[in-house]
C-alpha cells in the first residue's frame, strides 16, 4: 500500500499549479481528464502527485465541495493491492461506494479503480495495477514526469482532524479496511489547549497516517474543525533531503512559515545529545527549523517546519521535513515549541 495522489479541490486549478511550480519547485504534468464541469491540474515531485481541481459549472462535484467545505484535500488515493477486497471491507465497515471498480489495459499493464467515502467529506481513490507508474481514471502520469532535480521526494505523512470522541472509530476503520498499524500516540497540551494523537502506519511503513481529535475547545485542531466545517486532512508532510538550502530558495520565493523564537535554539544545546556544528546550528536557526532526536542515537536527527495556511483560511498547511540517518518519529521533542507557534497564530487571528 502506498499514497498514489492527493487530489485538492480548489477555486482555480491554474493558479495552484502555477503555485505549487514557482514556489515549492514541483513540474507540471499534462493531464487528460478535463470535462465540460471541471478543469484538472497535476503536478509531481519525486514520487508525489498533487492533482488540483476546480469548478467550471455549478454541476461540478468540485462546487459541491466548495460549498461546504474552504478549498483543501478532497481526496487521499492509494494503490492497494487487491482492490476487490478493500472495497467489500470498505463498504462492509460503513463506506459509500461512490464509483464502482472501473478497469482498462494498455499493454501488458492494467488498473482497475474505484472511489469510497471516508471520514467527514474526504474520499479515498482505491487504485490497483500491474505497472509502477499507477494511471487512474482518464489521467496518466507520465514516467518522465519524475524530474531528477526534484527538491522533494515523497510524501512523508498526511495528518487527519476528527471532531472530539471519534478517534477511536476513525482509527478502528482504518485499521480493518488498510490494515494501518497503531504505533505512536500523543497527549499534547499546552497552558491553552490540548489534543489527542494516534499515528497509524502501513505494514510496508510507506503510508505514515497520524489522526488528530481535540480536548480542548480553542485547540487548534477545534479551530480547523470549525473552519472547515467538519473533519478534513490538515496537513502533508513532504520529505526533501536538504532542508536548509530548500527552505533558504522558497523563503526567496516568497513562502510564509511559523516564527520560531530565537531562545529554542539556545535551549536546543542544552539538550543531551546536542550534536550539531556551531555553523549548520546558525543556519538552522536563521531559517527557523525545527530539530529532534532521541538521545541514544543523535546523530538521527528530524528536521522539520511548517507553512502558514496556504489557502488563505487557518485550515491546510505544508509541513518539510528532512530525516538524516533514517531518525523516526515526528518532532515529539518539538511539539511544544510547535504548538507555542501555532497559537500565536491563532492569537494573532482572534481565535485563541
């Protein structure tokens, strides 16, 4: 099992294309499944398609969306390996079938796919097919579309928001149909809010899936939520294999990240393990990256930083992340840091 594509529904497919193209480096990718209602974009870096939709005619399942819900993910798709079986386990456990398996042949390859309801108003394309390059519906990603210079090269986790009481039923589901593995749970809580995590993870390790609930009633996961209108995927990470120089060219490009304060990385030395030159910490510092390890192996170590919202309501973000060393985990020694970061925001719009 593995993340095929993450399709967003948006007000303008051009503009997110052009977008994600100038200031995050992606290519873009000639796409074939345009309709009379709805014009599609795709773009790729590394092993990560993000296909990006948006409305031609009120007919469009995209002005749907967009009625209900701010623009963001409106589909995680993965390729699986027999479809048919999902799919029972799927709508056996509460799944709308919302497209049959559908199935072609081009050579000696074939796909088959189909569509099922998630949590909340987020969809799951099921993908299943004896080529690499995985073709889903009419849109084919081209194998030259794998650019050799791309800054990123897969996608390191997507994270779920579900309202308060249902993670337990969320992470139940997802664990009968994809048989997603618990691994991690956090109870993160500042002197202002709280939430709840579990991080479900696939038998390979090539899908990372934490799931977040709230405990507090002006978290910022309660501020999605309301902003939203209901559960939705709050942010993917991108793994890239140089942090630093990436972050240096799309701060020149014009990307906007959380402040982290200069006083994390005076208390980051003081913790056991602290490894890092005097020269790679300045520069860590002057782009405001976060750093983890665990101090029985510090040389593993999780860099990671977050983008403002992207699409202009305090909903979907971008987390970069490097891991050097194979380092596990996901920042745990940075959350308070993060979450400091995160409610300033929120102070800054009037929320918390």
């Amino acid at each position: 099992m593995r993340i095929d594509h993450i399709h967003f529904y948006v007000e303008d497919a051009l503009v997110w294309r052009d977008w994600f193209a100038y200031h995050l480096g992606f290519q873009s990718v000639t796409t074939y499944n345009n309709s009379s209602h709805t014009w599609t974009e795709t773009v790729t870096s590394g092993s990560i398609n993000f296909v990006f939709s948006s409305p031609l005619l009120p007919t469009s399942p995209v002005a749907t969306f967009l009625s209900q819900h701010p623009p963001g993910v409106a589909d995680v798709a993965f390729v699986v390996e027999n479809i048919e079986a999902t799919m029972t386990l799927a709508q056996a456990n509460g799944a709308k079938i919302l497209q049959p398996i559908q199935q072609s042949q081009h050579g000696d390859n074939y796909y088959k796919w189909g569509k099922i309801s998630a949590w909340g108003s987020l969809i799951h394309t099921l993908i299943e097919t004896s080529s690499s390059i995985s073709k889903h519906g009419q849109n084919s990603l081209k194998a030259n579309s794998i650019h050799p210079y791309s800054i990123f090269h897969a996608i390191d986790h997507v994270v779920l928001n579900v309202e308060a009481g249902n993670l337990e039923s969320v992470v139940a589901w997802y664990e009968k149909i994809f048989h997603l593995q618990p691994q991690q749970r956090f109870n993160i809580q500042t002197e202002r809010s709280a939430l709840h995590s579990q991080v479900l993870v696939s038998p390979q390790g090539n899908v990372q899936f934490p799931i977040n609930q709230p405990t507090t009633a002006n978290s910022q996961i309660q501020e999605f939520l309301n902003v939203n209108r209901g559960a939705g995927v709050q942010h993917i990470a991108l793994r890239t294999s140089n942090i630093i120089q990436a972050i240096a060219q799309f701060r020149y490009k014009g990307v906007s990240f959380l402040t982290v304060p200069q006083t994390y990385y005076s208390q980051l030395k003081q913790r056991p393990g602290f490894s890092l030159s005097p020269e790679e910490l300045q520069a860590i510092a002057q782009q405001e990256i976060l750093v983890d390890w665990h101090a029985e192996t510090p040389q593993a170590l999780l860099l990671q930083i977050f983008t403002r919202h992207i699409f202009g309501q305090p909903t979907f973000f971008l987390e970069l992340i490097e891991r050097r060393f194979q380092a596990a985990g996901f920042g745990e020694g940075n959350f308070q840091a993060l979450f400091a970061a995160m409610e300033a925001e929120q102070i800054q719009r009037g929320s918390l």
